[in-house]
C-alpha cells in the first residue's frame, strides 16, 4: 500500500470547517501502525513476564493485562483489513482505535509499573506522536464531521459479494419482522412470539451451525462461522433479546454433539435443531458456582438404563420454550481435578410459554423452572432450574459410555463459538445505537445548533463508530480463526473487549439523546439495558480475564522464562 493510498478524500472535508481526520503522511500509514501494535504486543509479554504467575494474587494486574490484549489483538484485526479500497473514514476510524489502545496499555501499565517489573522508560516506544495526532480535538470533530457526511451504515469492505448478500437479507428481514415488534416484547416481558420463530425457521436460522448432511447450512467440509457472525449481528441490530440470541443455544449444543456426541445422536438431534422444530436451551450456571464450570455440582446419580439428576441450576435462557436442555452435571464426585467429574445431558421436555413450569419424568422424578425478571434481555426469559431425581437414559448422555467425564471439554468447545457469537450480538446492538445517536444528533437541536455541530458529540460519535469497527473487524478476523482450527483465546478476547463496548456507546447513545434517552418509548434505553447483560453471560468478564486469558498470558510467559 502506498503513502497515496492514505491520503484523505475530498468528499470527507465539511463544508462548514477546513478541518480534516489524521489519514495520511509518513507518519501515519498502515505500517507505522502495524509497527507500534507489535512494540505494544512486546511490552505486554514483557509485564506478563514480570508476574508470577499466581491467578488469584494477582488479579487486579492480570485484568488490566486481558484488556490491554484484547484491545491490542482488535488494533490488529483493524489494520489487518484495510486494503487499496477502504475509505479514508475507515483508516481513520482505524488509527483512532489504535491510539486509544496505546493510550490505554500505557495508563493500565504505568498504575503499577513495580508489579510488572516495569520502568517508566519501558513505557515510551515511539507511540506518543502517534497518539497525540489521533486523540486530538482537531481529529476527533474532523472524525466526527467526516461520519456527518459519511452516514451510520457499516463499513462492509472486508465482505465478499456472497456474505454482503447474507447480511442484507437478515438486515431486511430484521427490519421488517423484528424491530416492529422489539419495543412491545421488551417493555411487556413477553416471550418472543411463534409467529417470528416460524420465519427464523424458514430463513434457516437454526441450522448456521449444523452441516448440511444433517440438514444445516454450513458445508459438510468445511466451516462457516462468518455467515453465523453476520446473522446475528443483524439480529441483535433489530434485538438482542427477541432475534439476536436466539441461535447462540443452538450453536452451543450442535458443537457439544459434533465433538462429541454420538453417530447415533448426531443423526438424532441435529436435523431436529437445524429445522428449528426442536427448540433447545444450555444448563450449565448454578446459584453457588456462577463462571466456575469446573465445579458443577449438581448431581447425576448412576441408576438402571441411565441417571437421575438432582440439584438447582440458573440462568438457563429460554428453558421454558425449549424442547431439549444441554445440561453440564457431575457424575463422579470424587474425580481430581474436578472437572475430569462432569458430564453432558440432553434432557427433553414440553415446550411452554409460562413463566414457570413442571414436567415429570413418569418415575416420580421431575424438572421445573421459574423466569427471573431481569432489566432487560426480555424476550427468551431466563430460568432458575430445579432438578428432582429427574431421569435420563444412557441415550440421551452425550458421547454415551465414552462421553463420561468428557462435559467440562464439550461445553468449553460449544462456548468457543458461543463467545464468538456474544461478540457478533455486541457489534449489532452497537450498530443499532450508533445509527439511533447519529439520527437524534442530526436532528435534534440545543442551544441552536444541531447537536452534530458540537465538537464533543462529534467526538462521542467518532469514539463510537471507532468502537464498532474494531469489534466488528476482530470479531471476523477470529471467525476465519475457528474456521481454520484456531482461535481459542481469540474467542474469548473479543468477547471480552465487545462486551465492554457495548456498555459505552450505547450508554454514549443514551446520554446524546438527553432526557429521551431515560424514557423506555426510546430505542436507545431498551439498548442500554441490554447490553449490560453481555459482559456477564458467557463467560463473565472477570473469569475471562483472569481464568482464561490471564492464564493464557502467563503461561506464555512461564514457556519464555524455559
């Protein structure tokens, strides 16, 4: 890529100011930014290693260090993606992301240099001119002024003319099926309605994650986590709760039974998934252990031709609508380390659209559930679960004989994609905010100007749609990784940085629509709620960090101190 092909374009000069984003010259291509990205990945292994590896002591640091990864990993997702035909406002968007992670990374780390094992001069690599340029008043209202002109509609560059063509049809029918109805599913706690399954059913929905010879839509030989990604980002654009988080139980529970499950199972279980005519649900969560999978107790007691399961689980989505349950329980108490203990079942049961229910197992057994109310993510209604020496036959244990002991890593391999697909919900809920501020401020007028005049709505909006775009980038970029085998970490480091994300532009969103964005008739207070509930499902944010990721990282470092 040359210097010619940064230059800025004229069509993103306002008319009313001179004033241009940062996009080109020496010091600001896509290389320098590549460079320091790779200087910044330098000096996070080189903390990590200053630690000691403890996971519990030292909490507070590996925290600071997930996010710092997770920031930087989206800056390189983003410069990765630009080519001869991204927009100006594109590379743009895309060296003001890198900046505020660089600016990020270097606040978090100078906080507790002596924890690190850090000096002051370890923090200065180059990176403050770079930073200075980008974070400056004069390039976040250029920023701002270039996405007046530009519009709120995504940057779809990277998209080949097939996934463009997935993306409109899901952005259509969600405009037209979902969004109607978002608002009064949300603000009733109503379950969502027959009517729109029937379509997602139609549209194959259910079926993102299933091969073809099992009657989904992925290719028998090969993945296809993209069109996965784009679906849900144009559900969750519509609604998280009604549209957008309706194929992530799916997702989870065709991985389980593709890893793992049974020839016999597979044949049995994912046709009926891919229709949409089985409707499932995932039982892992319980009251006392919260994120700490490994340690399930809920018990699956050994009895003729299968188990009884006993004990309370929560936050199971949609359990009531649903026909099958995933659910994770321990079938060998005394298993060392813990997790070696757990298992996989499928639990079949009525569907039903009550806010409680019961079904018995004809043994005397039973399964009941009760919704909990929730401030928002209205529309699948999340269980507390109840299990009464409830029955289940060998059939119906995932991998049967051999899938004893095997739950922890089946259900870990099904979040993989299910953090992935957390990812994609944040991206469409943000879009969905960015589009409803970018609306708002061009219309509404304070003080009389329209509030896209004023630099600091200008740069709330830049920051926004900054935002979006590295999510959005990483979030692809990890896709083609799972696609390929990979992407473990990934998965969980823009689950992670998505998440968090999302909290701030739709809070962003609220707060530029002042009072309005307070009253629950605004689309933007039904985004704002939702999205507080996606740092904490699907891995919540501090297990993440810590557990996952910060393991990651210091045993990273343990390897490099061998």
């Amino acid at each position: 890529m040359s210097s010619a092909d940064l230059q800025p374009s004229a069509s993103l000069a306002p008319a009313a100011e001179p004033a241009q984003p940062v996009v080109a010259d020496v010091d600001t291509r896509a290389a320098d930014s590549a460079r320091l990205i790779e200087r910044a990945d330098r000096l996070l292994a080189q903390a990590a290693a200053g630690l000691q590896g403890d996971l519990d002591g030292e909490q507070i640091e590996l925290y600071d260090l997930a996010f710092c990864a997770a920031e930087l990993g989206a800056a390189r997702a983003l410069v990765n993606s630009l080519n001869a035909d991204s927009e100006a406002a594109e590379r743009a968007l895309s060296e003001l992301f890198v900046a505020d992670a660089l600016h990020n990374m270097r606040c978090r780390l100078s906080a507790r240099l002596g924890d690190y094992g850090l000096t002051a001069d370890a923090l200065d690599f180059g990176q403050q001119a770079y930073i200075s340029r980008r974070l400056g008043s004069h390039n976040l209202r250029a920023l701002g002024d270039a996405l007046k002109i530009r519009g709120s509609a995504p940057f779809d560059g990277t998209l080949s003319d097939e996934q463009r063509l997935v993306r409109d049809s899901f952005r259509e029918f969600a405009d037209r099926a979902v969004a109607p109805v978002a608002a009064r599913i949300h603000q009733d706690d109503q379950v969502v309605p027959q009517s729109l399954l029937e379509e997602l059913k139609a549209l194959g929905c259910f079926g993102l994650s299933i091969p073809q010879r099992f009657g989904g839509l992925t290719p028998d030989d090969a993945e296809d986590s993209m069109s996965m990604v784009l679906v849900t980002e144009e559900l969750s654009r519509a609604s998280l709760g009604a549209a957008g988080s309706l194929i992530t139980r799916p997702e989870i529970l065709a991985r389980a039974l593709l890893v793992g499950g049974t020839a016999e199972q597979q044949a049995q279980w994912l046709p009926r998934v891919a229709s949409g005519d089985t409707l499932c649900a995932i039982s892992v969560t319980e009251p006392g252990t919260g994120s700490d999978v490994a340690n399930v107790s809920l018990k699956a007691t050994r009895t003729e031709g299968g188990y009884l399961l006993s004990g309370g689980k929560t936050w199971c989505t949609f359990a009531g609508k649903a026909n099958v349950i995933l659910v994770l329980a321990r079938t060998d108490p005394s298993a060392q380390p813990p997790h070696k203990g757990l298992s996989l079942f499928l639990v079949e049961k009525p569907s039903s659209d009550g806010d409680a229910f019961e079904h018995d197992d004809g043994r005397g057994g039973r399964v009941s559930g009760r919704a909990i109310r929730t401030l928002g993510y209205r529309g699948m209604h999340s269980f507390e679960m109840f299990y009464d020496d409830f029955f289940v036959s060998d059939a119906h244990l995932i991998g049967g004989a051999a899938g004893l002991g095997r739950g922890f890593y089946h259900t870990m391999r099904g979040f993989m994609g299910g953090r992935l697909q957390t990812a994609a919900r944040a991206c469409g809920l943000m879009q969905a905010a960015f589009e409803a501020a970018s609306e708002h401020s061009a219309n509404r007028s304070a003080f009389g100007r329209p509030l896209d005049a004023y630099p600091l709505s200008q740069a709330k909006l830049a920051r926004m749609a900054a935002s979006i775009l590295a999510c959005q980038r990483y979030t692809y970029a990890v896709a083609n990784m799972m696609d390929d085998g990979g992407g473990a970490t990934d998965a969980s480091l823009v689950k992670l940085l998505a998440c968090r994300l999302a909290e701030s532009v739709t809070r962003e969103a609220q707060q530029l629509h002042g009072g309005m964005g307070y009253a629950e008739e605004t689309s933007v207070s039904r985004y704002f709620v939702d999205a507080r509930v996606l740092s904490i499902f699907e891995g919540a944010e501090e297990t993440l960090a810590v557990r996952v990721i910060g393991k990651t990282l210091a045993d990273r470092a343990a390897d490099r101190r061998m």
